[in-house]
C-alpha cells in the first residue's frame, strides 16, 4: 500500500512538472543579428556613413573639389538603395595591426535586397577582374588587385582584406544567435552615447605596454579638419594629473614645434613602476640622463618652441699664411643660422644641482658663455629659484599664462595640434585636429 502511495505522489509530481515547463511547446529562439556576426580584432568600430557622407561634403564644398557630389549623402543613399544595401543602418569595421599599416580589415554592413547585391557584383565586374570561389560553403567574390573578398546573404554584406578569410567567413556565416563578442556588446552600447560620425577602440599589446587598456577614437568634422575625440583607458590609476593653468609660450608664424603641459606629478615620482615612469626612463638611458634626479626636480610645468631660423656668432679656429708664408692658426667669428627653440621647465630650488649633474655627465657642456646639449647649437640658460629656461634667441622669450595643456607638430608642413582636456583616475581625455588644407590640396594634385 505504501509503495503505491509513493508511486502516486511521483506519477503526480512528474505530471506537475510538465504541466510547468511545457517541454512540448517550441523554445522562442531569438534571431541572429548583425552584431552576433562580428569578429574580433584589435580595432573595431561603427560609422553612421550618411552622417559621415554629409561632413565630408561640407569640407569638399568648402575646398570647391570638381567631384565633390560623388560623396553626398544623397548620392550615396541612392546607389546604396540601387544595390540592395541598408546604410542607414551603422557599418562595422574591424582591423588589425595599426592604424597606419592595416594589414587586415573589413567591413560589414546590412543588406536589404540580396537581390539587387547580385546586380551590384554584377556591375563590378564589369570594371574589375572578380574570380568565385567557395569558402566554408559560401560564395565569394576575390579581387586580386586589391586583395579583397566580397560576399553577401541575405541581410549581411561583408567587404575584407587579409589572409584569414576562412575565419571571418565562419564567424560571419555561422553564427549563434545571442553570442555577440563581450567587447563588441560593450562597444556597441557604448557608442551609442556617441554623435561623431565615426567610432573606434583600439586595444593592442603596444598600448598595454604603456599601460594602456584601450583607446576610443571618435571622429567629427568642422569643414576645415578632422577632429579626433580620444579617451585614453589605462590598467591603473594615471602617475600623474592635469593642472588647470601654466606658463606657456606663444604659437608664431614661423613655429613648426610647440608643446605646452600643466601637471601635477607627485604620483610620478612615487610610482617607479608604472609604465609612464619605465618609459621615461628607458629613453633617458641612451643619453644617460638621470631620470630620478630630473623627476624630483621638475614641478610639473613645461613650456617648449622650436621654429624659424635665429643667426649666432660662432668661434672657429682658421689657419692662415702670413707675410712669411708662414702657418698660423687665427681666431675668427662666423655667423651661423640655426633652427630657434626655447625650454622652460618649473623646477624646485634644487635646479642648479641637476644643472651640475648634467654636466658631470657630459649631457649639458658650456661653450664660454653659452652651453650645449651634446651636440646641440649653442644656446643661453637661466636659472631661477622656480624655473630653469633655455632658448637660441637674443632676448628671454617671453611667456603667457596658459588653461590648456597643448601641442602643436608639424608633419609634412601640416600642423596637428593634440590638446590634453581632462584627466580622471584611469582615462585621459583629449583631442586631435587634423587640418587638411595641404592634406586636400595634395591630393587634388
């Protein structure tokens, strides 16, 4: 009687349960998205096109550029249509290696008409030499002159350069509904916060090697430049942290260099491992420049300019005939032209022992009144109780107060300027503009 009493209750319990769970009911499976697609590499990143289409056509209309309707987000939009592809949907990319030399990249972006893809392979085709060929069983398109793949379904189109096609084409073709990479569903939630017309994080074992986490990049457009938004995410907490104001040198005509930084570095001269400090130290060691010495007397402030071209007299020694035609060896003064800079760095009251330390060392030399920095032009230094200032120029340049910590380097004649915005425990805030008045007009040519 009691074994059929349990019976009972188990029979009871089994129904109950199915009763719950209902296994004979299919499972709602969420459909596979655009994101679950993505690979993973050490750039990734998102562009609204038609917002970028449109900013890049203010700065071709603003430079008067003979093709300047090709990019308009008109246009664009148009042909998008034209060939079945969604670009009022965002585009993601992804790369490796570095900004520079991007030795893989690709891009995906939403199909809405499979359709009208093929029509746009088929125009391809017509100008461009495109071989098929099957990969994981998907059809794909090669170009061997630039080394790209093309391939489509559905509701996704993929564009990519690089030797691990058979990779991309399972992770793109093949995936799990719900299975987007950690860091692109963080990227992803993160960038909507954004308005730039293009994002990117970049996470590399170079930046980690400065202690780098991850770099976010954001870009925007003023029709005159690029502007590039940077976060700057590190392991640990920063060495050091921005000051609000500073002595600074004033930008001139003829400046191709200017650096002017505000900050306070207490944690710097503490923290001997942190990645910054290693840095520091690694270059002074080709030099053999004291590093510790320098780093507990520098405050924190430091104002530099090089540019235009400043004429010093220099000693050299001549050998001369006389009435004899005798040999003689004559001190004369020459004038020579050299590239103008000027330092200055706030310092503590023990500058003038450093200053010693560097000539122990060879590093700083004097030459009669003036000195050299190994092999440098000669220039004037003057020591106060709280600065040290270096320059080539006749006269002390003179110095401004300063709210921004700020660089300006020419490269190719085109001058970039990095600003440094803001500092937090981990992340340093900035900004990079990029004018393109040069960078257009060689282009043009």
């Amino acid at each position: 009687m009691l074994r059929k009493l349990l019976l009972i209750i188990l029979l009871a319990g089994i129904f109950a349960a199915l009763l719950y769970y209902k296994p004979w009911k299919n499972k709602e499976t969420r459909p596979v998205t655009l994101a679950d697609r993505l690979p993973i590499a050490s750039i990734i990143g998102q562009s609204n096109l038609l917002n970028l289409s449109n900013d890049l056509s203010k700065t071709m209309f603003y430079y008067e550029l003979p093709f300047r309707d090709v990019i308009s987000p008109t246009i664009i939009l148009s042909q998008a249509k034209k060939f079945g592809l969604d670009v009022q949907a965002p585009v993601f990319f992804f790369a490796n290696n570095n900004l520079l030399d991007m030795q893989e990249w690709g891009l995906i972006t939403s199909v809405q008409d499979s359709s009208k893809a093929a029509l746009g392979i088929s125009q391809l085709k017509k100008y461009y030499h495109l071989s098929d060929t099957l990969i994981a069983e998907q059809h794909l398109y090669y170009s061997p002159e630039f080394n790209v793949f093309l391939s489509y379904s559905k509701d996704w189109f993929l564009a990519y350069h690089g030797s691990d096609i058979g990779v991309i084409v399972r992770r793109v073709c093949y995936p799990k509904a719900g299975d987007v990479h950690p860091r692109w569903a963080s990227f992803i939630a993160s960038s909507d916060l954004f308005k730039d017309d293009l994002i990117a994080e970049i996470k590399s074992e170079q930046l980690a090697d400065f202690g780098v986490k991850a770099a976010v990049l954001s870009m925007s457009n003023d029709s005159t430049s690029f502007i590039f938004n940077t976060e700057l995410i590190h392991f640990d907490a920063l060495p050091f942290q921005l000051m609000p104001h500073g002595p600074s040198f004033e930008a001139k005509d003829f400046t191709k260099q200017l650096l002017n930084a505000h900050f306070d570095i207490e944690q710097l001269r503490k923290n001997t491992e942190h990645p910054y400090r290693k840095m520091l130290e690694q270059f002074g060691a080709k030099i053999s420049f004291p590093t510790d010495e320098f780093l507990a007397v520098w405050k924190g402030d430091l104002a530099f300019r090089r540019g235009g071209i400043q004429t010093i007299q220099e000693k050299i020694i001549v050998s001369e005939l006389d009435e004899d035609f005798n040999v003689t060896e004559v001190e004369k003064m020459r004038d020579l032209q050299i590239t103008g800079f000027a330092l200055q760095l706030s310092t503590t009251k023990n500058a003038r022992d450093f200053v010693k330390t560097l000539s122990k060392k060879g590093i700083l030399s004097k030459d009669r009144d003036k000195y050299r920095f190994l092999y440098s032009p000669p220039f004037k230094l003057k020591k106060t109780d709280s600065t040290l200032t270096f320059y080539t120029s006749k006269y002390q340049p003179k110095l401004l107060p300063s709210f921004e910590s700020k660089a300006t380097w020419s490269f190719d004649y085109t001058p970039v300027e990095f600003y440094i915005d803001s500092t937090s425990t981990k992340v340093i805030y900035g900004r990079i503009r990029v004018p393109l008045k040069k960078i257009v007009r060689d282009a043009v040519e």
